[in-house]
C-alpha cells in the first residue's frame, strides 16, 4: 500500500504486539475515561456512550410526541363532522406533527445514531468533538421541548410544516405562533450542523489505522454523505426563516408581492432544503439496513462499491429535485420537466440499494429476528413508497395528486418505509451493543406485526381517500363523500401503531433498567469493530484493519483488541487521547487530546436557546441578557482549547511514535473550520441566489447602486483584511521573538478593517436611500449587509480573543492551531463581503 | 482532494449539468427570447458535459488497466467508472427534455 502522509505501512506488521501490557494499564484507562460519579455530571458527561443515549432518548420522545399528535388527528378525521378538536387547535397540531417529526425526530434520530454508533465502528475512543455533540444535545433538547410546549398555550405554529407565506406573513398570521416556528426551527437546525460537522470530521479522521475508504463500514458512509448533505441543505432553511422573519418582525419584503417580493422565494428555499431532507433522512437509515442485513443474512453485503455510489448519487441527485413540490405553482414548462426527469433518476441510486439489500438476503440465510423483520418489512413499504414517488413525478399525475391525501399516503409510505422501520431495525440490532442487553424477540415480533399491519391499515386507504378528491389539511369533512370508511380505517391502523409503539417503550424501559445480568455480547453476530468488547473508552486497543468485515475475517480479533495488543493500548499521558488518522488510508497522524467533562457547552447551549426562544416572545432585552451570556460561555469554552501538554511525541503501541500537536489540514480544528466556512458561504450562495430571483420578478423597482468611489473604499479594506489575517499567520509561522505580538497585533487590524469595510459599505447604500423596508432589493441587499455584519461581528470578537490570549502568554509559533483558524475566519470574512458587494453593486448594473 | 474530485467526478459534472440547464431556461424565461436557440445552447451544453463524463471514464479505466498501486486508489477508480456511467445516464436523461418539440 502507498502512503498517503509518509507514514510507513510496514509498521502494520508489528501489531498484534506480543509482550504483556504493563500493570495498572487498563485501570488507568478506566480511571480516565470514569462515567458520572455525582448527579450533576450526568447532565455535564460528553462521551458518546452518554451523549449518543441521551440524543437517541430525546429524539424517540419526540416521536412518541408527535405520534400522539397524529393520533388526536386521527381521532378527529375519523367520523365526518365531529368536534373532538377545535379548526385552530386541529391546524396547530397537524403543524406541529409534521415539524417536530421532521426535525425534532428524524434528522436528531439518525444524527444521534451516529453519534452512538460511529466511535465504536470506527474504532476510536470518541468522536474528535466531544463538547460540540454536548451543546448540539442539549441546544436541541431545549429548544425542542420549549418548542412543543408551546402547543399547551395555544402559541403553536399553524401555518403547515413548511410555513408558506403569505399564509404565514403578519396580514394573515398576526401572532407570534409562526415566530416560535421560524426561531425555533432555525435555531435547532444550527444545533444540527454542528451534529453534521462532528460527523464528518470524525468519519474522515479518526478511523482505525488501516480502515482505507475500500474498508469504510458502510454506515459510516452512509453518515458522511449524510452530514455533507446537511452542510450544502441546510443553510437554505436558515436563511429562509431569518428572512421571513425579518420580514414579519421588520417589514423587510421578500415575499411581499405589493413590493417586489415573491412568496415563490420561500419555496424555492424550503424545498432546497426541504427534499434532500428526505434523503437526509433516508440515507443514514439505509446505512443501517446495509449494515444489519449482512449480519441477519450471515454473509457479506452484495455490491458494497455499487451502493456506495448509490448513496453519492442519491446524495447528488436529491438537490435536483426540489422543485418537485412546486409543479402547480407555474413554473416554467422546460424547468418543471428538468425537475421531473431528476425525480425520475433519483430513483435509480435508491433502486439500486434495494436490489442489494434483495440479493444480499437471498444470498445468505435470512434469519426472521426482531431486527430482519423490520429490516424485510421496511424494504416492503419503502418500495410501495417509491413506487407512488415515481407516479407523482409524472406532472399530469401531480397535478390531480397535489394536496390531496394521495400525498399523504406517498410520503409517510417512504419516510415510514425509509426511515422509521429501518431505525426500529437499527434499535433492535444494536441495543445489546449499547445497553449490554438485548430487547425481547418475542415482544419485539409483536411489536413488528402491530407496526407492519398498522402502517397499512393506516395509509393504504389514503391513496384512495386521495384519490376521492379528500385535500390534505382539512380539519374535518362531509359525511357522504364517501371519505367516511376509509377515514375510520385509517383511524383503527393508526391506534394499532400507536400500540406497538406503547409495547416498544415498555421493553426500552425494562431493557435499560439498572440492575440484572448484563452480558449480551456479539447477538446476532455482526461483523463491525461496534461487537468487539468495549468499555466507556470504546475499544481497549485499536485494531489495525485489513477487512471490510473485521470480526468475520481477522481471526484473534476480539482477544487481541482486549488485552491490549494494537494501537493505544493505554492513556500514554494519562489523559482523555483518540487517534486521528487520514482521511483517505487512515494512516495515524497525532494523538488528539480529548476535553474532560465541564459545564461551560451546557449553559452554553441553554443560554443559546434562551436567545432564540425568548426573542419569540419579543422580551428583547432578556433576550440579548441571554445571547451575551451564550457568547460568554462558548468564549470560556474556547479559552481552554489549544493548550498543549506532556511530551511532544508519544509511544502509542508497538514502538511507534506520533506527535501530540498538529496544526493546519492535518489538525481536526482545521476542518472543521473549514466546514463551518462552508455552511455560510451555502447561507451567502443562497441569498445571492434570493437577491437575483427577485430581481428576475421585479427589475422595474430596482435602484442604482451607490457611486463607485464607496465600492473601492469597501473592497480595499476588505482586501486590507483578507492579507491581514493570512500576514498574520505567516507572521506567527516566522518564529521570532516578537512574532506572537506582531501577529496578533495585525490580526487585531484585519478584524477592524473588516468592521471598517462594512460600516463604509452599509453606510453608502444608506445614504443612496434605499430602505430595507421599501422594496425587495432593499431588503435583499441589507439582509446581504446584516448576514456579512454578522461574520463582522464575530471578526471583532475574535480579534481581541487572539490579543488576550497572547497578552496571557498562549499564542506561540509552536501552537498555532487557534491563530490559524482565526484567520481562515476572518479571511473568509473579507472574501464572502467582497463577493456579496460585488454582487449587490454590479448586478443587474446601472440604473437597472 | 484529487483523489475525491475524481471519485465524484461523474456525478459533479451531472450537478453542473442541470444547474446549467436551471440557469439556461431560468434566462430563457427573464429573457422571453427564442426558446429554439436557448434549447439549442442546452443541447450544446449538454454534449459537452457527455464528452468530459466520456473522458473521465476513458481515463480512469485506463488507469485500472495499469493497475493501481493500492486497493484504495482501484476502489476508487472503479467508484469513478460507475459514478461517471450514472452521471451520463442522468445528463442524457436531463437533455432528453430539450428535444422535446418548443
């Protein structure tokens, strides 16, 4: 094998090592890795083994949740005519339904997944972000519950879970129910990207040595193309609720038509989000199937390669088909086909890693457990699924399906059949891995059956009922449609769910009790590291894999792997270490010092929740209390990074060494920086995109810009600031005794030469008499303006942070991992408001 | 980075591919000229795409018949091949929308 990062690959041989560990080694590792010892520490824990419980706890209660809410609407819908729930509270449940199913449930579900599972799998202690997947959790638990809390005050959101204006603008929706819907998810979508950035990072850099791309478990895959999908989709609903919520709190009219707004701009950038949503969601899902279904068929995975392509063309494709939810809004023709033909291809990635999952079942031996059950019946319903997805691609059949309980039927078929029978099948598969227990087959059938006949009973009818002509969305209807019958059908499968669901929840609570035996081991006889014996540290020792299937084909594996005798056998500085590996061959790097549990990341995330949350009830100066407090924290939080210690290399097994500190592409700080970067670049592509759609609607109402002198003003600080943060850098690389100063200093004078540049910029369209307020160019250039003052602002933190730190004797030129994301920052600050300006002063030109 | 451009090669140019072809009758409908000479510049566009998606696979299976140094960089070739395959599917599929009658 070629190195990738001059690593010698002949150092392989020397593992399994063969001379005994030292004593108290283990001990020691034990002792480092301690769970919780007092009550307060199981709220301040970090490891996954803790984390990842409580994040997939959360997210099964609000399932549960949002199931109850389903079944309150099925109560109502099932006789005609009946007044068990109010039009008003019927609109804010059925709101409710769909938004906290979808992101309180299914895209926390698989996150929490990963963030269980992926260590494990991967074969390292934890992933590189411990204290991110805390505030990500706790940020999302928060807001989630105050979130659906709101349903008891009457102050749910009612507006559909995609919020549509103008249904959704002040004229029609006065109260602040939106508002806690556009805070809410908006803010809750931030704690997802920080999932994703854990993910990728942690995929891409701390597998296994030897765990080359060819020998990535397929759901480790699946989980990064998951979270790249999350980076590229999810700004888009970001910046489509700030901008209908500044529109409802400030006026600003993107979607107010009376001013040269277009409430199809909100569709466009919901749906940008909203479709590869599904995949998002399905992705991770299918990962699993592809995992468990060897293990249940007892043979391996057939087509690995080709479903690894798969899931990147569904990853691809899945961003060419959001306008699909948009074919009777009078699109152009030519660009709603372009959009057919995409939802018919997408089709054939996801075609392909069914025929998989088909052949690799016939190919073994299928054993009918709990989890080969769910595994079997979501293939059943996710196909039926696909098949209805395929019909209302076809515009002419769309076009008579269109809002009606047709839809209703397709979607909860593919996102049942897609994600919710595959996490069942996950959770049944890998609970004896997580709670050393496995949960009861014999309720476990029961539960299938229940689930598999209900899901049925349930939404078979509604194809019908839809095709009857029964709109979605309706609170009740008239008898003698002829929607009576299937409607109580569809009542009586959704209780039978809703009672499985019931059996699921006393079995989890009987599996997770803390007493009795404890010893459930390998199950079903799965192939991944994730079976090895592992304590809070994850794996004793990390294995050097050669297999796709390390536990089927590496003979020893489990024996060797516990008594110590591959890499990291032990905390060679007796601290909380990973490896972090590359991200093609995973060849080791450095070790990685792991953060020990503290308090700052939870009043971190709970201070971020409150500023969103109660900005909703308009209590601004609360509000800002609490901002200021959340930035207070995560700036305690970031105070104790880079702070190297011990030895600069260490022995971490078979006498090879590896350094404790690296900076730049090697470091994981590095990227997930730069991923972050990209998360707003996609927030400024997407409302370059806005500014440009709605100049195509309304190019009577656009304004010249501001004179040329001010654009050379701004660019030239801009362009000040970008050499500035990159000099800096170079200059702390130089390694002379004042370096860490003059470095620091000239950070200093980037970040004000950016704030400089922005008031020059906002200054002059000020003074050119555009209002945000007036017009839709006036909104979209200064929501260009408030976007880049943000990152402005986050500049002027972060330059007096680099002063204090080298005031406090932590900047040197031998650790410059702080400094160098500092100005990867800030230089992207320069480049994104030299991009934007350019933009907003020369497009559509002159006097337009 | 080299090593991933060309393992998502295919499906990148598939991705330029129909944000073009957005981008082209997205100008077509503002500019509300010929439909005939702006579905002709997609058909041109489309070609190109297929020729490079055409090269790429060239390429790669030329560089699998040589073979590859390592299990990783084969795997990744062979994702190249198929990636490339699926991406011409799709493009072709795209462009089948331009010869519909205008």
């Amino acid at each position: 094998m070629s190195s990738e990062t001059g690593f010698d690959p002949e150092l392989y041989k020397r593992f399994p090592t063969t001379e005994a560990r030292p004593k108290g080694e283990l001990e020691q590792l034990d002792e480092v890795w301690c769970g919780p010892r007092r009550p307060w520490e199981w709220i301040t824990a970090i490891n996954n083994n803790y984390i990842g419980v409580y994040y997939v706890g959360a997210a099964m209660l609000f399932f549960v949740l949002a199931g109850v809410l389903a079944l309150l609407m099925r109560t109502q819908l099932a006789l005609p005519m009946t007044g068990f729930l109010a039009q008003e509270t019927y609109n804010q449940i059925f709101t409710m339904h769909g938004t906290v199913m979808m992101f309180l449930f299914a895209v926390p579900a698989v996150e929490a997944l990963g963030v269980l599972l992926l260590p494990q799998m991967l074969g390292a202690r934890d992933l590189p972000f411990p204290r991110l997947s805390a505030y990500a959790f706790w940020a999302y638990l928060v807001g989630g519950l105050c979130f659906f809390a709101s349903l008891f005050f009457g102050l749910a959101p009612n507006g559909g879970w995609f919020m549509y204006p103008p249904l959704t603008s002040m004229t029609y929706s006065p109260g602040i129910n939106a508002d806690f819907w556009l805070l809410g998810i908006g803010f809750i979508e931030i704690s997802a990207i920080a999932g994703a950035i854990e993910i990728i990072v942690g995929v891409l850099k701390t597998r296994a040595p030897g765990m080359t791309l060819d020998k990535l478990p397929i759901f480790a895959w699946a989980m990064l193309i998951f979270a790249c999908m999350i980076i590229i989709a999810f700004p888009s609903i970001i910046l489509s609720t700030l901008l209908l919520e500044l529109e409802r709190a400030l006026g600003w009219p993107f979607f107010d038509a009376a001013k040269g707004g277009d409430p199809m701009l909100w569709q466009h950038l919901f749906w940008f989000f909203g479709h590869p949503e599904v995949y998002i969601i399905f992705l991770p899902a299918a990962g699993a199937m592809s995992t468990l279904i060897p293990a249940v068929a007892q043979t391996k995975l057939v087509g690995y390669r080709l479903v690894v392509l798969a899931m990147l063309a569904t990853g691809f494709i899945s961003f060419g088909v959001w306008a699909h939810h948009m074919f009777t809004t009078g699109m152009p023709q030519i660009s709603i086909n372009y959009f057919s033909a995409a939802s018919m291809a997408v089709s054939v990635p996801a075609g392909v890693q069914v025929f998989a999952w088909i052949a690799t079942l016939a190919a073994g031996k299928m054993r009918f457990n709990t989890p080969g059950l769910f595994a079997v019946g979501g293939l059943v319903i996710f196909v039926m699924g696909g098949l209805t997805g395929v019909m209302v691609a076809m515009v002419p059949f769309d076009w008579q399906a269109h809002d009606s309980y047709f839809i209703v039927a397709h979607l909860h078929y593919v996102l049942i059949g897609g994600m919710v029978f595959p996490l069942f099948a996950a959770i049944y598969y890998w609970t004896p891995m997580s709670s050393s227990r496995p949960l009861s087959e014999r309720w476990g059938k029961w539960i299938f059956w229940l689930m598999f006949v209900g899901h049925n009973v349930t939404f078979m009818p509604m194809h019908l009922t839809g095709l009857m002509g029964m709109p979605r969305r309706v609170y009740t209807y008239l008898p003698d449609r002829g929607w009576d019958l299937p409607n109580m059908i569809s009542t009586v499968g959704s209780f039978m769910f809703g009672l499985a669901v019931v059996l699921w929840m006393i079995d989890m609570i009987r599996n997770f009790r803390p007493f009795g035996e404890k010893d459930a081991g390998n199950v079903f006889g799965g192939p991944g590291l994730e079976w090895l014996p592992a304590g809070r540290y994850s794996l004793r020792s990390v294995p050097v894999i050669k297999s796709l299937y390390p536990v089927w084909d590496q003979p020893n594996l489990a024996r060797d792997v516990e008594v110590g005798r591959y890499f990291l056998p032990g905390a060679p500085r007796g601290e909380r270490e990973t490896m972090i590996t590359s991200p093609i061959n995973a060849e080791p790097q450095y070790l990685q010092r792991m953060p020990r549990p503290s308090s700052w990341y939870v009043w971190g995330a709970i201070f971020t929740a409150g500023f969103f949350l109660i900005l909703t009830i308009q209590a601004y100066v609360a509000s800002l209390v609490s901002g200021v407090l959340a930035v207070y924290c995560i700036l305690k939080w970031c105070w104790g990074l880079d702070r190297p210690s011990g030895p600069a290399t260490v022995d971490v097994g078979g006498g090879v060494r590896l350094p404790t500190y690296v900076s730049g592409p090697s470091s994981h700080g590095w990227w997930a920086m730069v991923i972050t970067l990209i998360v707003s670049g996609m927030v400024a592509i997407m409302a370059c995109f806005s500014y440009v759609f709605l100049w195509s609607r309304r190019p009577d109402l656009w304004q010249a810009p501001p004179e040329i002198g001010s654009l050379l003003l701004t660019l030239g600080l801009l362009t000040a600031a970008g050499i500035g943060a990159w000099a800096s850098q170079g200059a702390l690389k130089l390694d002379r005794p004042r370096s860490a100063g003059i470095a620091a200093i000239l950070m200093l004078v980037a970040t004000l030469a950016a704030g400089g540049a922005f008031a020059a910029e906002a200054s002059a369209w000020w003074s050119s008499g555009l209002r945000p307020n007036a017009s839709s160019q006036g909104a979209t250039v200064y929501a260009l303006l408030a976007w880049q003052g943000t990152f402005v602002g986050i500049s002027l933190l972060m330059g007096p942070f680099v002063l204090l730190r080298w005031l406090c004797g932590l900047v040197s030129p031998r650790y410059p991992a702080t400094f160098e994301v500092v100005a990867l920052f800030v230089a992207f600050t320069a480049v994104q408001g030299a991009a934007t300006t350019l933009l907003i002063r020369l497009f559509p030109g002159v006097g337009a | 980075m080299r090593f991933w451009l060309l393992i998502l090669g295919g499906l990148l140019i598939w991705t330029a591919h129909f944000l073009g072809l957005y981008l082209l009758s997205s100008a077509s409908d503002v500019a509300r000229g010929d439909a005939g000479a702006w579905n002709g510049a997609g058909l041109i566009f489309s070609l190109i795409c297929l020729m490079v998606i055409a090269v790429l696979c060239w390429r790669c299976i030329v560089w699998l018949r040589e073979k590859p140094r390592d299990e990783t960089r084969a795997f990744g070739l062979r994702l190249a091949v198929a990636g490339g395959l699926l991406g011409g599917i799709g493009v072709v599929f795209q462009t089948l929308v331009l010869l519909a009658p205008v």
